[in-house]
C-alpha cells in the first residue's frame, strides 16, 4: 500500500514540475496589454542585442534590417548600436493589422526610418506597460535635410499609437512621426524634439489621450491635405514648443476635450475652420493666438477655456467668429495694426457672441464691432491709458457679486473688451483695476462707463 502510495505522490510531483516549466516558458514571451485580455504569449520575437538581431516567428533579418510581411503581433525589444530599422510591408489583398509592441527598445539610424511602413492596412505601435523607447534618427543638425525628408517613424498607410509606456523620438533628418493617411494617437507618453514637423497625417490627425510634448523647428502637429486635412483633439496633455505653427491643418481644427499648452509658437493654432467645444488651451505665441485663414473661414467656441497671449491678433478670423459659451481670455498686441480679437469685415464677416465670458486686452479696437447687433452685452473700447496693470475685476455694485477676477501679465493696454451672460440689463457695475474703480451700467445695446445709453 505504501508503495502504490509513493508511486501516485512521484507521478502527481511529476505532473507539478512539468506544468510549471511550461508556465515560465509561456511567461518568457509574455506581456501585459492592460486591457480584457490580459497577458499572452507573442510567438514573433525580435530581440536586438548590440551588433545582433535575435528573431523568431515569422520575421526575416538581413544586416539588422527586420521585415515584416504578414499581419499578426510582434514583440520587440532590445537595443542596438548600429542603424538599424523595422520594415512592415504586408503584400496588398491581405487583410489584418500588424501590432508591434515595444518593450525597451534602443533604436538609431542616421539615414532612414527606424520604423518604415510602406504597406499595411492598419498598423498599430503598442508601447508595453513601464517601457521605455528610444529612436534617433541622424545626427544632430541646424536645419532639416530636404534630399533625405521622411519621418523616424514613417507610414504610407493608418497608423495608431497605444499603451501606457514611453517613446521618445530625437528626429534630427526631417519629421518625427508621419502618415500617408490616418493618424491615431490613443495613449501613451511621447517625446519628440524634431528639426522639422513633430507629428505630420496627410489626412487626419486624431489623438484621444496621452502626454505628449514637442519641441521642433516647424509646425508640431499638422494635417494638409486640401480635402481631408483634419486636426481632432479628444482628449490628452499636450505642450509644443514651435518655431513655426503650434497645430496647423488646411482644412479644419476640433478641439473637444484635453490640455493644450503652446508655450512658444507663430501662431498657436491655424485652419480653414476652427473649432473649440471643451477643454483647456493656453497659448503665447509671436504671431497671431488662432488664424483661421479662408475666406469663407469660421472660429467658433462653444465651450472649454481658452487662454491667449499674442503679439499680434488674439483671435482673427478672415470670416466670421461665433461664440456661444466658454471663458475666453486673450492679453493681445502691444501696437495698433493688431487686434486682440478680429474678423474678416472685409470679406463680409461677423462677430456674433450669444454667451460665454469674454476678456479682451490690447492697444486698438474691435473693426466693426459697434454695428454688429448681434452682441448681447459687452464693455467696449474703453481707453484706459494707464499701463503695467495686474488684476481686473468686474462686481455687481448693488450685490457685490464678482463676475470676473483676473490677473494679466500684459505690460500695458488701452483698449478692453468685456463679454458675459452673467450681466443683467439695467444693473450697475465696477471695473476694479489694481484698486481703481470705474462704475458702468448694463443699457440695452452697450456697457458704457459711468453713463446710460437707452
């Protein structure tokens, strides 16, 4: 019986030590999505170990080349000290994405792309959970090289960015990250200092979340096709820091949700059309704060808050402007061939605010702004020549109740413009700048200074 005893316990530690191998060794390829599925095991390997590539699966090396030719999940992960790139070119007919999933990878080249996609239907960049990514591409430059172009990362076809790990990019040939067609960026925590664009789509340029920042020489993100040339925030922290435009597209800008922070820019935003229904956007920029450039152009903010310092237009639009709700703060031009707000009068265009709060600084006046009817309530025009004023504050003077309280960096202003739903008809108000108090009554078109218009 003891016997028979021993032989059921040997089998049972036999069957133990069996499943437990084969669990490390389905756990060496592993790793974690961060979504339902949770972990699997990735039978594409491409590991780079310095002067190697060590690959298994379906993949194909030559002189530290990787081609990538049928759709499925790839698992990269390594460093290496010579150029080096990933290649995905699926032949056309196949259907399915290709996921590439970077797991600490160290990567240069001083010619081409690091990761080159002439071919894919979808293409899916995961950065893994903890990891940190590293590209350079070329060496470092003063300006971009125009023979080379290209991207660090390049696709012909749609390309996504995902996962919660880090990628940083030094881009010193051209582009960052470039697209043919579609640009998704869902997550993740990106890095770019490019000598030319940051994040260039041909068509549109989606980003949904993540933490990004850019440094570059160009326009950090931009979309230019004439048709389908579209920049969409959803969502994500963002700070740019440009020599030229901070988003540009040809065609159209939504902004609904997200932070954006253009430290330094031409001008912080540029389109056809310019659309901003939520979120956060803080802009100081050389040239104008958003251009929408068309002549049949629309600015349009329905809501988020809006914070710009320009040198020269705050807000200009070559057609009309509409504002229907939001808190908007703009510390404009310190000459008078600016505005702080401006619109296309010329060609037609109209101002029209039905709500929102609206605080304009600068040094001339709003273009024909005092015969648009449109406006509901608003402080225009005052000439307040005192300069290096700080804080603003406008109260009910009956209730004492604040409708604004800000404080401006700007070094000086003659000209303000004040905008709220909050006023009431008929109610007397205090402009209170550092200290200095001016009285003003809601009248049925205007908020004139210590006087009523009916």
């Amino acid at each position: 019986m003891k016997k028979k005893y021993y032989n059921y316990l040997f089998i049972l530690i036999c069957i133990l030590f069996i499943t437990s191998c084969n669990s490390k060794n389905e756990n060496t390829n592993s790793i974690n999505l961060n979504k339902k599925e949770g972990s699997f095991v990735i039978k594409n390997i491409i590991t780079f170990d310095n002067e190697n590539i060590n690959i298994s699966g379906n993949v194909i090396n030559d002189n530290n080349k990787v081609y990538i030719n049928s759709p499925g999940e790839y698992l990269i992960s390594g460093e290496s000290n010579k150029n080096s790139q990933i290649e995905v070119n699926v032949p056309k007919g196949i259907n399915g994405e290709v996921i590439l999933y970077l797991q600490n990878v160290n990567l240069k080249n001083d010619n081409e792309p690091i990761i080159n996609i002439l071919n894919a239907k979808n293409t899916i960049i995961n950065l893994c959970d903890n990891s940190k990514n590293f590209f350079v591409q070329g060496e470092k430059s003063i300006r971009a090289n125009e023979d080379l172009k290209g991207a660090a990362i390049l696709s012909k076809d749609n390309l996504t960015i995902t996962g919660n790990g880090n990628l940083k990019i030094n881009a010193n040939i051209y582009n960052a990250i470039q697209t043919s067609n579609d640009l998704i960026i869902e997550s993740g925590n990106i890095d770019i200092n490019s000598i030319n664009h940051g994040i260039k789509g041909k068509d549109k340029v989606q980003i949904l979340g993540g933490k990004i920042n850019i440094i570059c020489k160009n326009d950090a993100i931009k979309s230019d096709d004439e048709k389908n040339g579209n920049v969409e925030i959803l969502g994500g922290d963002i700070n740019i820091e440009a020599d030229d435009k901070g988003i540009d597209s040809y065609n159209k800008i939504s902004f609904l949700n997200g932070n954006i922070n253009i430290n330094k820019a031409s001008e912080g935003f540029q389109s056809n059309i310019f659309e901003m229904n939520g979120g956060i956007v803080k802009i100081n920029s050389f040239e104008d704060g958003i251009n929408t450039n068309g002549l049949k152009s629309i600015l349009s903010i329905n809501g988020g808050k809006l914070y710009i310092k320009s040198l020269c237009d705050g807000i200009d639009s070559n057609g009309d402007i509409k504002i229907t709700s939001g808190e908007i703060f703009i510390e404009g031009p310190h000459t008078n061939k600016n505005n702080a707000i401006d619109f296309g009068v010329e060609n037609g265009g109209k101002i029209l605010i039905s709500g929102g709060d609206i605080l304009a600084l600068g040094q001339k006046s709003l273009d024909g702004l005092e015969s648009d009817n449109s406006i509901k309530k608003f402080l225009y025009d005052f000439a307040y020549d005192n300069t290096n004023k700080k804080n603003i504050i406008i109260k009910n003077k009956n209730t004492n109740e604040e409708i604004l309280n800000y404080s401006s960096d700007i070094k000086e202003f003659n000209k303000l413009f004040f905008s709220s739903s909050k006023l009431e008809l008929k109610q007397k108000y205090v402009l209170i700048i550092d200290e200095e108090e001016h009285e003003f009554i809601q009248t049925k078109k205007d908020l004139y200074l210590g006087k009523t218009i009916d």
